[in-house]
C-alpha cells in the first residue's frame, strides 16, 4: 500500500487501516519537502498514486483553511486512488479558537456589511465586517461548501467524527474537534472536470467493472507513468480540438498526420516483432517465460498487457472502452493555440454545476457563468485583496501617494496577483481550466481591479479592446478576457446583464460594450468572459468587442471590485510592469489614471527579469566556453530566484514554464560539462517535469526531457545513477533491480512523450517513440 502522510511513521498509518507493507514515499529529489510549504510539490505524483492520505493537528492547526481547502481540492482527491481515503485530523470546529484566529474564509456578510452571526464564540460575529468580509475557522459548514463541488461530481463522500466523543481523546483534548474522513469513489471523473461537476444522472453499474479493476491491477509498474502520461495529452487534445473549432477552420499542425502514421508503423514493427519472437520461444522451449513477467526482457512485446497497449492505436472498440488505459487511436493532431476558445464556449454550453444555474451567451458574444465563487470565496479574496492594495500603497513612493490623491474620481487601482501567492486563486485558475477549457498556460497573473464609488469615465468615445495594446506580440494577442464580480449588489437593484443604449444614465459600475449594445454586471462571484479576436485561424483584433467601464454612483456603499484574468492565443510567458507604477496625467481631467501594485513578498518580476535575461544570454552563446560560464554564473543564483518567487503561505509553485526549463538546460549543461554528477541530471529532469506541467504543449520542453529521459547526451543515465545511490545506502536492496526498474520507467515516460509529440506535428516523434522502445528491450531492432 502507499500513502502520504504529514508527520505519521508506518506503524501509526498501518493502525489506521493499511497493510503491513505500507511504506512512506518520498517526495522526488528535485522537489523541496512538502515541510517546507511547499504541495507543488505533489504534481510530480500522477493521479491516483496513493490508497491513504493522512493528515494530523500539525498540518491541519498550522495552515489557514483557504489553503487547506484548496490542498484537498487541487491535490489530495486527484492523489487518491479509487476506494482509497483521506485522514484530515484535529479540525477546529466553530468555537474552538474564539476571537483571536482569523484563518478561514467561510462566512456571510448581510446587505448592510455586517455579519449573519452564524460564527464566533457562543454565536458572536467577528471579522472585519467595516470592509465587507469575514474571516472564520474551518467548521464543518465550511468544510460541507469547499467539498460540495466534489461531491456533486461524484468524486467523493465523506462524513465528520468528532474526536473526543469517538476515542475518549484528541490531540489538543478540545471536545469540539473533529476529524475528516473522506473516501474517493471508484469510476469517479477528474477533479474540477468537465460540467463543473454534477452528475446528471447515475451511473449505470459496469457488470465487467471488477474484471477492469482485476486488469488494472496487472499493470506493470513501469507502465503506469505511460499511461499517466497519455492520458494527460488526451486532456489536452480536448482543450483544443472540438467540433467547433473544426467549424471555424482551425486543424491539427499539418506534420501531425505524417508524424503519427510513422509512430503507427514503429509501434506495429515492434508488435511484429514482439509475436515473432514469443512464438519462437514458445517453439524452442516446453516452458516459455510467462508472458506477465515484468523482468523477462524477451516478454516485453508480447506480454496481453503490452499487445492491447500497442493495438490501441487502430482503437479497436473492445480495447478502446476499457477505463484504465486511453486509447491511442484516439490520438490526431493539435496544437496549443487559439483553438481553445470555441472549445471553451462548448463547455460552456454545456456547464452545469449541479444547481439550476447554466451559462449564458448574450448577443452571441459575451457569456455570463453564475455563481463559478461562491460568496465565501468572493469575501475571501475581497478582503485579501484590501490587505494587499493597503501594503502596496504603503510601500509606494511618496510622489505616487501625492499623485493618487488628485482627479477623485478618475483612478482604478490595480493589484497583480501572480500564481504562487495564494490558494484559493491559483486553484481557481485549475478549475477555469477544467470546467470552462481556458488553459492556464496562456494566461497572465490574476488582477484585481478596483473602482472606488463616485468613479466617471467622462467620454466614453476612449472605449478600449483588450487586443492590440501598445507592445502587443502580433503572433500571439491578448484573446479571451474574464471579470469575476467580488462586490456585491446594492440593495433593491438588479445584478444581472441588461441592453444598452446611447444616453443611458445609470451609474451602477456595469461594464459596457457599445458594438453589442450590452451593460455587464453579475451578482458576487459571477463571471463574464468574452473574446477579443474574430473567429477562425486567421483571427484578428475585433473593434466590436470595444467596451468601457461604466460610471459608479457616489451613493454606492460598495467600490466596484473585479477579479480579472487575460488568456493570449498561445502559450506565453506570464508578465507585469515593474510595480509599484502609477499612470495618470494630471492636466487631462477627463483621462483615467491607474495605480499597479505587486502582491507583496512575491519573487514574480524578479523571475520574469531572469527569463528574459538566460533567453538572451543562451541565445548568443557561442561554443562550450561561453556555456561553461554561463553555468559557472548563472545556475545556482537562478535557481535560488525561483524557489524565492512564491510566496510559502501559497503551498504553490511557480508559473514561469519557460524560466524552469532555462534552469533546468544550465543544470543538464553542469552534468555534461562534468561540473555536476548524476544529481544533476535527476534535477534536471525534476524541473522539465514540472515545466511540463504548466506548458503540456511547449514543444521545447517536451523535446529536452525526452533527450534527457533516454541519455541521449550520452553523459551516464539515470538508471546508472539511480544504482550508485542504491549502494551507496544501507539498504539490501537488488541494486541491479533498481536500475532495471529505472531504466523500464523512464523508456515508457519517453514512449507516452513522443506520442505526444507525434500529435503535436514534431517530425522526430517516430524516432524518439524507436528509441524509447529499444530502451526497453535492447535485444528488440
């Protein structure tokens, strides 16, 4: 059994229900501890990998419960395997701190700003209710909302113990503590998948369902990050490829067809070969080798497990409907780029959260999502986003407070928010992502705007689009642009989208689109999300999608506040101004003016300069000399950017893909350059990794780790490496086992790569695909 633990040994968690051989895993070796704050750490585990997750009083007291929420929901229900169960202990129910803890986010704010009284010692409000949110423990009610979308989606049931009560003991002896214990039911879609999570109907039991559960556990060890992998280019071909985007135009890369038809033919010569040679060795021997035995090389190819693997890629229907293993032949080609949007607007019509609420579309242009936060995590970042733009404003220079202080009226105040500062929004980036198809990887740092009442844009002949902005990148424009709503609705008002007119006098914050004669305005943690490029491939910057932000009357009691995130065609590289920066010009009294401030403790811009600056530097290098400098002065300070770059109370990890995989080149040039010794190559691999969790379409980076995976560098391979560590320890370890072992592992992480490859149109898919197969049996051509 596996399973992951905060600070229990092996006795503790075989007490609480697994095996006798239950053993801790480790975190790999380029990812710092998960004691150090760090759960991105966990994305180096594919889904599934643990039957246990057990978490006691020192995680669970230690950590605010937005971020703990956003643990479970980002990874500890993906982590859990079928049938296997989450532990959370020592949970502080509604009275169990008091005034003085303001941790968790969960509560309601009346229409006048005060509390509904629902939290705090013996029925007290608390918070800060002067700003319009409130800040509580994690009790169960807010345990019930942060796990309601799992629910809903069939991922998960649960239920509360209360400590005390059901052992006679906790770990604090507070009887008002409770435990979490949650279990992952089996057949359960992703987390945060498509719909937005309700079930609208129920599953039909599977009569073969324990035969696939029975074939499923017969995958060979080695297999399963194959799969892993497989199954996530899958998730990705349904980002951008869709029958819509097939209507507007857009197709696969135009080598994608070539590329896969020859990896088609190298998985079929191997399978040829394969029967060959079993039926050789069945002829020559009274007693062939199993064909179920991982460790016979001559089995490789015609192991039933291997055979199906390959046949997959005709999709042959009866391979094709099994659960555990994602067809090939589903396979054609796509590519990260503008495609995703009509994809997108598909899910959209379809969403359903599971309430009555559906998506939208309005004027065939701009779409409306109900209700995608909730009013507690709206409040949440409401009352984040004060503390933060408060630092900010503290930390400005002098002349930019001065200059604030003129044109009342006319500023918006801008807060970046990168990825890495805080939970709740870098777990709503995930679920934009699966519930909506807007991939994260083409998009900036979340922004928070606010607008403060007695706001007046005087001529809104300046409407703007979001596209073709000075310094935009003609290749790749700023695309597709959300507004999540956080203040709430005055009250006696209507919230929702309305028609607009020239001459309208209604000063209630809307957004307005002149071209589609639509005033946007949502109720709190409402979402309006629209394009700014016309269809089809050949996409350019459309006038119609002009809008402004309309007037705010003096008389609201709440500043206009909006979470808002801009998505480009392709990839890019995530980027802000330097900050703080303040743009207004005091002798145009009608001309808006903008105040940006950074997140405070956030590394991001230092990062974004370091990008830019090892792009130049790697570019230019001519021959080994300059590499080696650029080791000698680059590498190490690097690396120690990025660790710093987010922020540890965030539990998150970095968004710069392209800085990532920039320090994971010095670090594989350190080990071919004999600097460094296999560590490095481990490392370097770590890192294009993770790289390769934001970026699963950067062609850059799929290329080097897959170089990397096979040695093809030829500077000494991770399975050698990983067989000097193995003696090197005091264990009894097979040595050669474990190099074995390796070397199967990283040959089919390298095979699941290059199909990913093939249908990203990379002509030298079938090659690396060759490769990684002669990796696994070396006797086979």
């Amino acid at each position: 059994a596996s399973f992951l633990a905060s600070s229990f040994d092996v006795e503790v968690v075989a007490l609480l229900g697994a095996d006798d051989e239950a053993g801790q895993l480790d975190l790999p070796t380029s990812a710092p501890s998960i004691c150090q704050g760090d759960a991105g750490a966990l994305n180096a585990f594919p889904d599934g990998s643990f039957e246990a997750i057990v978490f006691n009083n020192d995680a669970t007291q230690n950590l605010p419960f937005a971020a703990l929420c956003a643990l479970v929901r980002s990874h500890f229900i993906r982590l859990l395997s079928p049938g296997g169960a989450l532990w959370l202990g020592g949970l502080p129910n509604r009275r169990s701190h008091g005034e003085n803890r303001e941790f968790g986010v969960f509560g309601n704010v009346g229409p006048d700003g005060g509390t509904d009284g629902k939290y705090g010692k013996d029925g007290e409000t608390r918070g800060r209710t002067s700003q319009g949110y409130v800040r509580v423990d994690g009790d169960e009610q807010a345990w019930q909302m942060c796990l309601e979308p799992s629910v809903e989606a069939g991922q998960l049931s649960y239920t509360f113990i209360p400590e005390v009560e059901t052992f006679g003991v906790s770990e604090n002896f507070r009887e008002v503590q409770f435990s979490l214990l949650a279990v992952r039911l089996p057949g359960a879609g992703e987390a945060g998948g498509e719909g937005g999570g309700g079930l609208e109907q129920e599953q039909e039991e599977n009569p073969d369902e324990h035969a696939e559960e029975e074939e499923e556990a017969q995958v060979p060890t080695e297999m399963k990050r194959a799969i892993e992998v497989h199954r996530q280019t899958l998730q990705q071909q349904r980002l951008y490829s869709c029958p819509s985007a097939l209507a507007q135009g857009f197709s696969g890369p135009q080598d994608a067809v070539p590329a896969l038809t020859s990896t088609k033919s190298v998985l079929e010569d191997a399978l040829a070969a394969a029967t060959a040679s079993s039926a050789a060795a069945a002829a020559s021997s009274s007693s062939p080798p199993s064909p179920t035995d991982p460790d016979s090389d001559s089995s490789i190819y015609s192991s039933p497990f291997y055979s199906s693997f390959f046949s997959t890629f005709s999709a042959s229907a009866d391979v094709a409907e099994r659960h555990f293993l994602p067809p090939i032949g589903a396979l054609y080609g796509f590519e990260g780029g503008p495609s995703f949007w009509p994809c997108a607007a598909e899910k959209m019509a379809a969403w359903r959260p599971g309430r009555s609420e559906r998506a939208r579309r309005w004027g065939g242009k701009v779409w409306t999502v109900p209700s995608f936060l909730s009013q507690a995590e709206s409040q949440y970042v409401k009352g984040k986003a004060e503390d933060w733009l408060a630092e900010g404003l503290k930390r400005s220079p002098a002349e930019i407070q001065t200059l604030r202080k003129t044109k009342p009226g006319r500023w918006v105040d801008d807060v970046i928010v990168p990825t890495g500062s805080d939970p709740l929004l870098d777990d709503l980036e995930r679920r934009l992502e699966d519930e909506l198809g807007l991939p994260k990887v083409h998009s900036d740092p979340w922004q928070i705007l606010r607008y403060e009442s007695g706001y007046r844009l005087w001529n809104h002949t300046d409407s703007h689009t979001d596209c073709h902005q000075p310094g935009y990148d003609p290749e790749n424009d700023r695309y597709v642009t959300v507004l999540m709503w956080l203040s709430p609705c005055e009250e006696g008002r209507d919230c929702g989208p309305r028609s607009w007119s020239e001459g309208s006098s209604e000063e209630d914050g809307r957004t307005i689109f002149p071209e589609y004669k639509l005033a946007m305005r949502m109720p709190e943690g409402g979402l309006v999300t629209y394009a700014s490029i016309t269809p089809g491939p050949g996409g350019m910057c459309d006038p119609k999608s002009k809008h402004f932000p309309g007037a705010l009357s003096k008389k609201h009691k709440h500043a206009k506040l909006l979470l808002q995130k801009w998505y480009y065609q392709r990839p890019v590289n995530p980027s802000a101004p330097a900050m703080p920066l303040a743009i207004c010009n005091p002798s145009d009294p009608d001309e808006q003016c903008k105040l940006f401030v950074m997140v405070p403790g956030s590394g991001f811009s230092t990062v974004q300069a370091l990008t830019a600056d090892l792009d130049a530097k790697l570019t230019s290098a001519d021959g080994v000399e300059d590499l080696r400098k650029l080791v000698v002065e680059e590498l190490e300070s690097s690396q120690a950017a990025i660790d710093r770059e987010v922020i540890p109370s965030s539990l998150g990890r970095t968004s710069h893909s392209r800085a990532l995989f920039l320090v994971a080149s010095l670090r594989s040039l350190s080990w071919q350059l004999g600097y460094e010794d296999g560590r490095a190559h481990v490392e370097a691999v770590g890192l294009l990794k993770e790289s390769l969790k934001l970026c699963p379409v950067c062609i850059d980076v799929l290329t080097l780790l897959v170089q990397l995976l096979l040695d093809a560098y030829g500077a000494g391979d991770l399975a050698e490496f990983a067989r000097q560590l193995c003696e090197a320890s005091s264990n009894d370890e097979d040595c050669e086992a474990v190099a074995e072992q390796t070397r199967k592992e990283h040959a089919w992480e390298a095979f699941g790569l290059s199909l990913r490859m093939a249908a990203l149109g990379m002509p030298s898919a079938s090659s690396w695909a060759r490769a990684a197969l002669r990796a696994l049996s070396p006797a086979q051509p």
